[in-house]
C-alpha cells in the first residue's frame, strides 16, 4: 500500500468515525449540589459578633451541622456547593468531569456566638462568575 492510499484509508476512517459520533448523540449532563456561597455573604461575618441567626438568615439551612460531645455548647455549620458538567457519547461518559466546581463553607458557632469560619473554593473560577450570574 502506497503512502498516498494509506493517507486517503485513514482520512476516510476518520470521516467515518466521526460521522458515527455525530450520529451517536453527544450530550451534556449538569449536576449541581446545594445553591452557590455568596461571597460577598461570607464578607460579612465577623467572628465574635455574627449570630447564629443572622447566618442562617444569610446562607439558610446548613447541608449539615456537626455536633462534638466534648464541647456540647459548640456547632459547626457545614455549607457545601458542587458543580460538574460532564460531556456524554451516547451512552458513554467521555471524561470523569469537563468542568469543575466546589465552594466549602465551616462556620464555628459557641453559644449562638460565632467563633470561627472558613471559606474554600476548588475548580474553574471562570465558572464561579457563570454561575454567580445564573444566581442574580
């Protein structure tokens, strides 16, 4: 088989391929866990001041509260954001996950005091702006 015949057969295998991905159905899947962290929300605690109520009020219920028996005046308020786009081929996914994103927010609250908090963001940060204005 000549260079030019073998250039043409993969040329002609590759049209082939993708004509039958285009068939196939390529799709995309979102999946998003909790509502995104306003940031301009977490600005405004201040620790030894912010209630626990006003919290609340900023953020809404928890995804979880966690509870230390030796502390037992002692709560952390656990707020979780996640977003994962995956790109499918029929049935097969291509890639664990195309676009990533995830906010964490821990807020240390003693006698409907808070004490502490922390704030952590992991992923495209593009996205954060994206999803930011799907919020407004």
């Amino acid at each position: 088989m000549s260079i030019k015949s073998a250039k043409l057969l993969f040329l002609l295998l590759t049209v082939i391929a993708f004509s039958g991905f285009a068939l196939s159905g390529c799709a995309t899947t979102r999946n998003m866990q909790g509502k995104p962290i306003m940031s301009a929300n977490v600005a405004q605690i201040i620790n030894g001041t912010t209630t626990e109520p006003q919290i609340v009020s900023m953020f809404g219920p928890p995804y979880s509260i966690e509870k230390n028996p030796l502390t037992p005046d002692t709560v952390t308020y656990k707020y979780r954001f996640k977003y994962k786009k995956y790109v499918h081929l029929g049935n097969e996914i291509l890639t664990t996950s195309t676009r990533k994103y995830k906010e964490k927010l821990d807020v240390v609250i003693k006698n409907g005091i808070v004490i502490s908090h922390s704030f952590t963001t992991t992923g495209n940060t593009s996205l954060k702006k994206i999803l930011k204005k799907q919020q407004d």
